[in-house]
C-alpha cells in the first residue's frame, strides 16, 4: 500500500521491512518520501516512531502527489515533526520540534521519549478539524478551513508554496530526511 513519492509501484531500497518496522537506512541512496497508494480524508492515522541520534523526519499527510507540479511531498502537506530534539539543530527552533505542526503550530506540551524510544503519534483530520497527538497527550489543534489557517500559511517558510495546506485529502507519507528512523503499527480508520 506504499511507493516512493512520484514513482508508483515502485519503493526505493533505503526502506526496508523487518519484524513488521518500516526502517529507512541512509547508508543507502536510493530512498525518497514513502507514500500510501491511497488518498484519504476524513481519517484517524496512528503509527509509533523512532528517530536515531540527532536524526530529523516527519509524517506529512494530505499530500497531493504530482511530481511533474510538486517537487516534494512538503510542498503540498502540512507536517507532523520527527525528531532528536536535543540532538539535531531543529530542536532549537520554535515549531520544528517533535510533535509540532512543522513551521506553523507548535506543541502545547512536549510529550517526546528520548532518542531510540518508541513514540506513539496520531493525526486526526476530520472535516477541517485537525488534531495532532503524541505519546496520548493532544498537542496540535486548529482548524484548517478558516481564516486562521490561511494566516497560519501566510505567516510560515510555506508562504510561496500555492498548493501548500489548500487540500485536507490527500495521501500520507513518511518522509527521507537522510537519517535513520522506524516506524510500526502505522493504522488508519475512515471516519
């Protein structure tokens, strides 16, 4: 139910399968964002992660997948962060943190497990309501279908992005960030 963004059918061997883990190892170069087959929209998306030491990643959903019109899966969905808060430069920014809406909610509690630890996240998006929780604790709410959420956009590096943030279906992906990092028990439930 995965691909490489931009290449159906087809996963690059960064991405390996093992005892039910999706790992993405970068001593290979042969990766990019893996992507479900399937769009989604009103969802409850769940999977437990682990980032490596000083290593960055994400889950970006709501992607629309055109790469002839969109480089990169970021260029049309929103982000919740994965990563080594206290390892990699991200951490020091405001909003670049695990569990933030990446450069445009930050996190109303930081709820991370340290490097190497499995964390739980969980994105739901249901009819312009979205909410992002970590490790059980709600840490990311607003509402993407009104005037705040175009300032949110405004105000954020997505800026110039036209299609950035403007579809809340779309498809989920689990993004290259050239660090190591697993994901398991990746669940969705249409709502």
């Amino acid at each position: 139910g995965w691909h490489t963004y931009g290449k159906p059918g087809t996963v690059g061997s960064s991405w390996t399968i093992e005892d039910g883990v999706i790992g993405f190892d970068n001593s290979k170069k042969d990766g990019g964002d893996l992507i479900t087959n399937e769009d989604f929209d009103n969802y409850d998306f769940s999977v437990d992660w682990k980032i490596s030491k000083n290593g960055n990643s994400g889950i970006i959903f709501n992607v629309t997948e055109d790469k002839a019109k969109y480089y990169a899966t970021y260029v049309t969905g929103p982000e919740m962060q994965v990563l080594d808060n206290e390892g990699h430069a991200d951490g020091k920014i405001i909003k670049h943190r695990s569990g933030d809406l990446y450069d445009l909610i930050k996190s109303t509690k930081e709820t991370v497990k340290p490097v190497g630890e499995w964390n739980t996240a969980r994105i739901v998006n249901n009819k312009g309501l979205l909410q992002l929780y970590l490790n059980g604790f709600k840490v990311v709410e607003t509402r993407t279908d009104d005037e705040n959420w175009k300032n949110l956009i405004a105000g954020s590096k997505f800026k110039d992005m036209k299609a950035f943030g403007v579809n809340m279906k779309g498809k989920i992906a689990l993004q290259d960030h050239g660090n190591q990092v697993w994901f398991r028990n990746i669940k969705i439930k249409k709502l």
